[in-house]
C-alpha cells in the first residue's frame, strides 16, 4: 500500500485538483512548496510559512548533506523537528546538483563524486547514499530517486544517456527505500526537450512502480515556450492516478501553464528570492519596490490578502525598507511572495473545481503576463 492516497476532486481538461493524504497531513493540489533549501524558507520562520498557505515544504539533500550534516540532523531528531515544522516535507535527491556542479563533479554508473562548495572536501552521493540521507536520517515524507539532469541545451544522445542512467538508478533508489509505512518514493522523469526520450523514461519508471512521479530537467534554460512544449504531452506519459511533480518551477506563468496541462506540485525558489531583491510579485506582474515611483505610495501590495505583510504595508514603507537595506524589508516581501504564490494555487484550485481554468487562464495571461514581460527578473 502506498504511503499517499492521492484523491482527485475535480477536473478542467488535463488539469485535476485533489489532495494528497500523507500521515502527517494533507496537501492540497495544485500545490506549491516553499523551498527550505538549508532547513528553512529563507527570511521566513515556519509559522509565517504556514500561515501564508503552505501545506508542504521541501529541503534540500545536497545542501543539509554538507551542512550540518544529515547524521547531525537524525541525531536532533530529524529535519522536522529541527526546523519545527510537522506537516509534510519532500527532499530532492541532489540530483540537480550533480548538473550545477558539473565543474567539481563527476558522474560514473555508481554514483556521483564532487567537492563541497564549502571546504572542498570529497563526497559520493549514490542512489543508495541519496535514499538513507533522505528516508533515514532526514526522516522526509516524500522521497525522491537521484538522477542525472543535464543542462539545456543537449544533444538528444547526451540527454538519452542521462535519461537511462537514470532509470537505471531509479531502479536502485527503489530497491534502497524498500517498503516504508508513512514514506513515499516519486521517480524522476528525464529526457530533455525530446519526446521519445520522455516517453522510454516515463514507461521505465511506471514499470518499476512509484508513490509518485516527478518531470525533471526543465526550467534549465530552455525558456518558458520550449518547456510549455514539453508539457504538452510529458504530463500525459505519467499515471493518471499519481501525483505529477514539475521540479523547480517557476514563475507564476509557468505554473498557471503547467496546471491547466495536468500537473499537481510544483517548487521554486523565486519567491523568497525575489523577496530578497527588492521585487514582489502581484496579479498585475513583478513589481520592483527599489523605484522610486513607490517612495510615497500609500497603497498595500493587496489590501484583499490574508497575509499581514501583503495587506498590512505600504509599497512607501516597503520602497523605504528595501533602499535602506533593512532586514524587514526582506522578511515582509518574502513572506508576502510565498502567500502570492500559495493564493495563486488556491485560485486555480478553484477553477478546476468550478469548470473554469481556460477563462482563468486567460484572464491571468493579459493581466500578468503583460506585466511580467516587461520587468527584468532576478536571476
């Protein structure tokens, strides 16, 4: 039995919303999860987090595998009680950074060896060593396979390579996490911008039999129309009945674009990132708090929001905070991205269950897109 009932409620074309039921609660999907790279949402304290609507969080393998270490992190009771958060995590496998590492790593079939960035110190990080780090010692609710991703762009043999090994390590990750009770597992697929290549992926991986399944490198460059492309049809190549898991995106656009093509979770770090660099992302697109056009601007981000740091504000106490270089400044654009986003899920949410994702789609389209067009984002 799989350690996630995973419930669809409703549908709008390929889009569904549901929930996902783990033992430590439920997610609601469309779902999107702040990412706590290092054991915390940059800026954020949990309470803020969860307040602003968030029913998971996920953590980083690689990162709390250098620092504090995932032994340490067992030894104070794992990553949920570490950071006080007792709802779901997911841990990424660090597989990504096997790929933005590539100058102090390499990869052989039985593992990938690098550098710390921190003391440069050598590591070896297997399917094996990824699943008792993430299931083991971090105590995660949702597992994920390591796997190769490799950057954009590829040619289609260096992208089938990498889809291969990492089938042949998803087989592994899956041998390594066994049967857990209260912990899943969601296997990783790749193949680059190639539909063949997602496919023979996507049919490895259902053969070996996950909790849930993740569509892994994109967002890597190849830019928002390439990866809508790829949407178009590598959703559709992955069980109806399991969560489908877009990694590492995106912007608000990209999400409203994977929803409406059939995706459930989503994560990114651009909301805190954003919010660290003076930008807030709105429903009329990002706005840029450094400009001096809101130094006597009396009006919140949303006066509409639940979030205190949205409603609560002036864009002129948030233009003063962010030219002065105070740290509030970064906490309430932080928080208030994250509530965007998780407002922006439940939204969708709603239109799926309502019938009306296309209407909405387009709406978000000529008031967001337009906007976001227009501003440089932070890289």
């Amino acid at each position: 039995m799989s350690a996630l009932d995973f419930h669809i409620d409703a549908r709008d074309g390929a889009a569904r919303t549901g929930v996902i039921r783990m033992a430590r609660g439920e997610i609601r999907t469309p779902a999107f999860m702040p990412v706590g790279t290092a054991g915390t949402v940059k800026a954020l304290t949990v309470d803020q987090v969860r307040s602003a609507g968030a029913d998971i969080l996920l953590g980083n393998t690689y990162h709390l595998m250098l620092r504090p270490t995932a032994e340490r992190v067992a030894r104070l009771g794992g990553l949920h009680a570490f950071m006080r958060w007792d709802r779901p995590i997911l841990t990424d496998s660090g597989g990504f950074q096997v790929m933005s590492l590539s100058k102090i790593s390499k990869v052989t079939e039985a593992a990938v060896t690098f550098q710390s960035h921190i003391d440069g110190a050598r590591h070896v990080l297997s399917p094996e060593r990824s699943i008792e780090i993430q299931a083991d010692l971090l105590g995660s609710d949702i597992v994920m396979q390591l796997d190769q991703c490799v950057s954009w762009p590829a040619e289609a043999a260096q992208a089938a390579a990498a889809m291969r090994l990492s089938g042949r390590w998803a087989e592994r990750s899956r041998s390594a996490f066994g049967t857990r009770g209260s912990q899943a597992l969601f296997g990783i697929q790749q193949g680059s911008t190639f539909e063949s290549l997602r496919r023979e992926s996507a049919e490895r991986l259902v053969e070996i039999g996950f909790d849930g399944y993740a569509i892994g490198g994109l967002a890597v460059g190849e830019g928002h129309a390439a990866m809508c492309e790829a949407l178009d049809y590598a959703p559709a190549m992955l069980p109806a009945d399991r969560p489908r898991y877009l990694m590492g995106v995106g912007k608000p656009i990209d999400l409203v674009e994977a929803v409406w093509r059939g995706v459930d979770m989503f994560d990114c770090v651009l909301p805190t990132r954003s919010g660290r660099h003076g930008q807030a992302w709105t429903l009329d697109g990002p706005t840029n708090l450094k400009n001096a056009a809101y130094a006597e601007d009396r009006t919140p981000l949303d006066p509409d929001s639940d979030c205190p740091a949205s409603r609560d504000y002036s864009k002129a106490y948030l233009h003063h905070l962010v030219k002065s270089g105070e740290i509030l400044g970064q906490v309430l654009l932080s928080w208030h991205n994250v509530a965007f986003f998780e407002a922006l899920m439940a939204k969708m949410r709603a239109a799926i269950a309502e019938g009306r994702l296309e209407a909405f789609r387009r709406a978000f389209k000529t008031r967001h897109g337009a906007g976001a067009a227009q501003v440089g984002l932070v890289a």
